[in-house]
C-alpha cells in the first residue's frame, strides 16, 4: 500500500488561471497522486494553453502528459467536483468564490504573485525576471532568454506538496478548522535565488550574469557542450586535464587573476577539451575528482547507467517512460498508476 492511499484530492482551477499557477497545481497533484491519493481533475478543453505544452509528441504534450498521469479526469462542475474531498489544491479566484468552508480538511491555494493582483497577466519568464533569475545567468551584451523546462512552475508545485502533506499531518494531530497553505510562484522563485538576496546586502552589491567573463562556462568538446564547474582547489587538476601550456603563465595562476581573465581562460580550456569527448572528459574528470559534466540529451539519459541503476526513469502505464519520485520510500520509488519499485 502507498503511504497516501484513501486520500482524496480534487484540482480545481479557473480557466483563465495563469498557465504557470496551473502547472504548479498539476505537479503537485502528480505528486500526491504517485504517493496513493486518489487525484481528481477537470479535464482541460480542447486547445487548451496546458495541452499544447511543449515538448509535443505525436500530437501530444509530454508536459501535460507528465503532470496528469495517474490522476483521475471527471467531467463535473467545481461545485460537485469539491465534494467529498480530503484536501485541495486550488488557484485565489476559485477559492474565493467556492464554497471551500466544508468537506476538505486542508487546502493548497496557488498564485502568481504574493498580493491582489491578480489579474495582472503574467508568465513564468515574468517570475523568473521578477525574481532575479534572469539576472544570473545569460550574456550582459544581449537581453535575458527563457530557461528551458519549467522551473518556476514545478518549484512552487514542489513547495504545494510540501505545504499541504504539513496540513494534513497538522490535521491529524487534531488541529480545528482547515488548514490553508498560499503559494506564489514569485516567493517561490526569490527562495530559490535567496543567495542573491542575502549578496545584495554587499556594498559590492548582488551578483549579476557576466556572461563569457563568468568563472564557470559552458564550453563546446569533440561532441557537444560540456559545464564547466569547478573550485580553486580544482584548478591544477583541470590545468593539467586540459594540457594547454598557456595555463601554466602567471595570469592564471590565482584566483583572482582567473576571474580577472575569465574571457581568455574560457577559450584556452575550450580550446584543450576539445579534443575529447563528454564520456572521455567525464572518465578524466572523475579520475581526477572534478565535477565536470557533460550536457546530454534525453535519449542519452534515458541509456545512462548510473540512471539506469538508480530508477530514475520508468515505465507510467498508458504515459510510456516517465521520471520516478526524486525520494525513496522505504527503499522504493514511486511510480503512477503502478505498484512500487525498487
């Protein structure tokens, strides 16, 4: 039996709900639904922003794919769809107007933002420029890009799960009344990027992306990218991976001087990883204790053997191959839809 299993949970969103409050929801739904809850959903129309998620596989998203699967789609309106339920997982509008006040022992309400405004329209690229992570990373020369993926949304939904597994254990010690977790993507984001918010009480002030001057890089090798990740202590092991005599001259020969020539050093340890490949540099790499690692595609994931020994990926009845639950219970992930596995 799953730890979660005879608990009920009903997702319920207005349509005009930002796509990333909604997607939120979803995750943590998923979550839930992995651990045992039975997790109800209205379906989303046809054409729907949340079914046209990329990436798109034959025809479908593989986003909404993802957040949806072992969950329960019923075609009824939010008032019915609210009854008989354990707990919620809700947007501020719905929880507004419906009548939350009995049946659910907790609820999770998601928004995009911490205040009233809520009709302000938004996105995720809005949260994350909002919160600062788009002041970290990219080239200062040109303007901000989108991260891949959904890191915002799947953040909040993570801290959703989180809050409401509090509230109902809070329940079950016998607190009155329901308890009510808020959730907002924008101090969801600003938690993650708390490093800037406590640097920015530096007179020097809170870091910024540097673009191609920053310490750390993605470099190109014989067979794609590779991230360049790496303390001072690592710096004679990768000066002698790399095997370019330029980095034995003095102006690379502190800390503060590879900072100070982060440009130039960028392209001479391109330069000398180039000529290998990302398992070549990788098998180097933890030979000589660095954590250097490679930028690899889906398909090589899905191959790897570290994965492959760890369950991180598995088969999602009816979904195809899916990630499992990044925790173990009692020595086994879970998967919707199917028993445990080890």
């Amino acid at each position: 039996m799953k730890p979660l299993s005879g608990l009920r949970v009903a997702e319920i969103f207005a349509p005009d709900t930002p796509v990333p409050v909604r997607l939120a929801g979803a995750f943590a739904g998923r979550m839930l639904a992995d651990f045992g809850a039975r997790v109800s959903f209205q379906p989303p129309a046809p054409g729907d922003a949340l079914l046209r998620l990329h990436p798109v596989v034959d025809g479908h998203s593989a986003c909404w794919d993802f957040v949806s699967a072992g969950k329960h789609a019923v075609a009824a309106a939010p008032g019915d769809l609210l009854k008989d339920q354990d707990a919620l997982i809700v947007d501020e509008a719905s929880h507004a107007t419906l009548d939350t006040a009995t049946g659910a022992a907790a609820a999770a309400i998601l928004s995009l933002f911490p205040d009233d405004s809520q009709a302000r329209p938004g996105s995720e690229f809005t949260v994350l420029a909002t919160s600062g992570i788009l002041d970290l990373i990219g080239d200062p020369e040109r303007e901000p890009l989108q991260l891949a993926g959904h890191q915002a949304a799947y953040s909040a939904g993570l801290a959703a799960f989180t809050g409401l597994l509090a509230a109902l254990c809070q329940k079950q010690a016998g607190t009155a009344g329901k308890e009510v977790v808020r959730v907002n993507l924008i101090d969801t984001m600003l938690w993650v990027n708390w490093k800037s918010v406590i640097a920015g009480l530096d007179p020097a002030g809170a870091p910024t992306r540097p673009g191609k001057a920053a310490e750390w890089q993605t470099i190109r090798c014989a067979d794609g990218w590779l991230a360049l990740v790496y303390q001072s202590g690592d710096w004679p092991a990768l000066r002698d991976l790399a095997g370019e005599p330029a980095l034995h001259e003095p102006r690379f020969a502190t800390h503060a001087a590879r900072r100070a020539h982060g440009r130039e050093l960028a392209a001479i340890l391109e330069a000398g990883l180039s000529r290998h490949t990302r398992a070549e540099i990788r098998a180097l790499a933890a030979a000589r204790r660095l954590p250097l690692g490679g930028v690899w595609s889906v398909a090589e994931l899905l191959k790897d053997p570290h994965y492959l020994a760890r369950g991180v990926f598995a088969a999602a009845p009816g979904k195809g191959t899916m990630l499992s639950q990044p925790v173990v219970w009692n020595g086994q992930r879970l998967m919707p839809g199917g028993l445990p596995h080890a």
